[in-house]
C-alpha cells in the first residue's frame, strides 16, 4: 500500500487537500456527490483546471445555498455519523473536528461542547475534511507523512476580530510539527482544516527516502504573483531497510511518571506513535516513596527528537525527559499480500541473518477477514500464515530451483 507525503510549501487547507487528491487519482464523480452522501441538500461540486505559478492545479469549490453559519460539535458529529463513511473515517473526523473544537475553546476559555465552529462548522469546512480523509482511505494510503509546513504572516480577518497569522487556534492544533514563518506577503496560509487535517493524519516527517508513484497539486484560492500558491501531495512506496542498512543511529527519550492516570497516559503514548516514534514502550517502575510509576521510552529519528520530547512535556505530566543516542539493528522487511477465503490479507516480511524468511499477518486485516467470513481469529491467521510461508517459498526460489543464497 501506498504512503502519501504532503509538501505544504504553500500552506495547507481542506481544499487544497482535496484538489491535490484529485490529481493523484481520486474518482472526481465520488467528490461530486460527496454531499449528498453527507446528506447536505443542494449543495453543488465545482471542480475546475487552473493555474498557480504556471502550475496546472486542481481547484475544488462548493457552492453552498443559505446555511446556519457555524455549528456546535455535537451537530457535526450527528452529521458525520450519519454519513455512511468507514468506521475509520468517521473517527479520524471526529479527532479532527473535536481537536479544532479542544483548540479554540483552551484559546478562549470555554469547554469544547460549548464552542461554536463558525468557519469550521461551515458546510465547505464540514466536505473538506470529511472529504479528505475518506479521500485518503479511497486510494489506499497506508501512512501520511508531512513536512515543513510554510504559515504565511500578517493578520486575518476571523469571526473573533482581527487575529495574527497563523490565527492562535490554528497554531495549537500545529504543535509538534515542523513549520515556518512567511513568505513575506502572504497573509494566511494554514487554515483550521488544513492545520486539524495535519494534527490527525500526518504520522511525522517524509521519510529519508522514497519511491515517487504519482504526484498532484491541490490550488488555494490566492494567486500570488511568480510563486504557485498550492499544495503538493505525492503518493510513493516507502524504502524499506535493505541488508546493508541494518543498523541506524536513532535517539532514545525517557522519563519517569508516577501522578498520571492510566487512561491519559496511554492517549499520550497514542499521539506520541501518530506524530512519528518508530517505537513505544511503558514499563511500571518504583518511584520514590514507594509510589508506584511508568517509565516511558520513546524511540525516533533523530530528526524527530525534539519534537516528540515537546510533545512528550505537552502531553504528559513528566517535568524531565532523558535522551541518549542509540543504534538499532533491524531486519530487512517488506509487506506482502496473499488472499485467505477470498479476501486480502497484509503480512510483515523479514529477512533472517541466514536467508530465510518469515511473515506475520496484519492483526486488523486478520480481524476484518474473520468478521466478513464468521471464522475464528486464529484461522483466519493460521490460513493467511501458511499462505505467507507459500509465497516467500515461491520469490526464494528462482527458476532454476535454487534458493535465496545458493
């Protein structure tokens, strides 16, 4: 499956998204009556060719007829639940939609229930990120990544007043991503649904390397002169480890916690897993005076260290985070895809030391199997297990008979 790599060189917005989705091979018809889905009457799908800094871009409008202007977060939710989408997507639009609502009610002091979304509770708003998001989940994308985000300067014009850019709600739900300021003259760059897409999708920086499938450029609405103001997303295969990069420098962080409860500890180590750490471990550990505690250990990039040791201060109670330089030897893998009961079914390939291979199928898609067919967990397993093991026999042998090695 694909990863997705979001290049916001020009900012980001929910439909900027969507035109760059377009482009990469979303079903323009789909988009055309997402509304309808939605169950949003009238509402019609403009989708049109223009150009951004001589570059042809996908632009996607909505034309809206009169609608309330806003909506509590309790409506949007009755909303999307009602729209048919994937359980998945249905969830990450909640995060997203309840992150947007977290983040202006901590800026103007008010629970998120009672915050009233005024752009973001907009009909445009609501299809831009429910559209997205299902958007991704159409084309089979495993994993987003996202890099440095261009912000923009100067002020806007919001329903709170003149607000600076980025406006302060839209640069919480940006933390603990990589951003800059400007270009000069740009004014807003991110909006809410660009900045909340990013916050519930982006799993952290691109990768070191990739392999480019097909790419797509997503207009925003200006068109600055001699820069095209657009968002660039590319669809790739990741580079797994191959043998003769089996040991990477990484960077362990750690800290000790023994005054948070365990509910908010594990939707901690959640978003600290989305936002990029390659791995994530909590062991219980005897703090002083007794008191029972969790040690958190994260290992990242370390290109990504800082940011997770923000993000571990931002969503833990810890006042102290340990880092050291570590190395990691890892197994050349790869994900490969054998049929069980008709149905599709990933498994994780390694490479052993001697040659040999092994392969364990995905627990979600095992899951997904054993619901559609009625069968037990473990056969659905065993039978995509043996199919794995058949597989590998059949790539390590060439057809001459011999194995890998020989």
């Amino acid at each position: 499956m694909p990863i997705a790599i979001l290049d916001p060189f020009s900012g980001i917005s929910g439909d900027m998204t969507l035109g760059a989705l377009l482009q990469v091979g979303l079903d323009a018809d789909w988009l055309r009556a997402l509304p309808a889905t939605l169950g949003l009457a009238d509402v019609g799908v403009e989708i049109r060719e223009v150009l951004r800094g001589e570059i042809v871009c996908a632009k996607v409008d909505f034309e809206i007829p009169p609608q309330p202007h806003g909506r509590h977060i309790a409506e949007i939710r009755e909303l999307v639940a009602r729209s048919g989408a994937p359980a998945g997507v249905r969830d990450r639009a909640d995060r997203a939609f309840t992150a947007i609502a977290g983040a202006e009610g901590e800026i103007h002091g008010m629970p998120p229930e009672q915050v009233h979304l005024h752009e973001v509770g907009a009909v445009d708003a609501i299809l831009d990120v429910v559209g997205a998001i299902w958007g991704f989940e159409k084309l089979g994308v495993d994993r987003i990544h996202c890099g440095t985000i261009a912000l923009g300067d100067g002020t806007v014009k919001a329903a709170h007043g003149i607000l600076p850019v980025p406006a302060p709600a839209t640069l919480k739900l940006l933390e603990g991503h990589r951003v800059r300021p400007g270009p000069e003259g740009a004014g807003e760059l991110v909006t809410p649904t660009g900045a909340a897409l990013v916050r519930v999708l982006s799993h952290g920086a691109p990768p070191a390397e990739y392999v480019p499938i097909r790419s797509g450029f997503g207009a925003g609405t200006k068109d600055f002169r001699g820069r095209a103001n657009a968002l660039r997303i590319v669809l790739a295969d990741a580079v797994e480890a191959s043998e003769g990069d089996e040991v990477a420098s990484l960077v362990e962080l750690a800290c000790d916690i023994d005054d948070m409860s365990a509910e908010y500890l594990a939707a901690a180590g959640d978003r600290l897993r989305e936002a990029g750490a390659l791995d994530l471990v909590m062991i219980s550990s005897t703090m002083k005076r007794g008191r029972p505690g969790v040690r958190v250990e994260v290992l990242c990039k370390a290109v990504d260290a800082t940011r997770l040791e923000d993000l571990l201060f931002a969503e833990t109670t810890t006042i102290g985070v340990r880092r050291r330089s570590v190395q990691r030897r890892s197994l050349p893998r790869d994900v490969i895809c054998v049929t069980v009961l008709g149905h599709d079914v990933r498994a994780k390939r390694v490479m052993l030391p001697d040659g040999s291979r092994r392969a364990k199928p995905e627990l979600a898609d095992v899951e997904r199997v054993a619901l559609a067919t009625g069968r037990a967990l473990q056969d659905i397993f065993r039978l995509a297990a043996i199919e794995a093991e058949r597989h590998s026999d059949r790539q390590g042998t060439d057809n001459t008979g011999r194995g890998p090695g020989t």
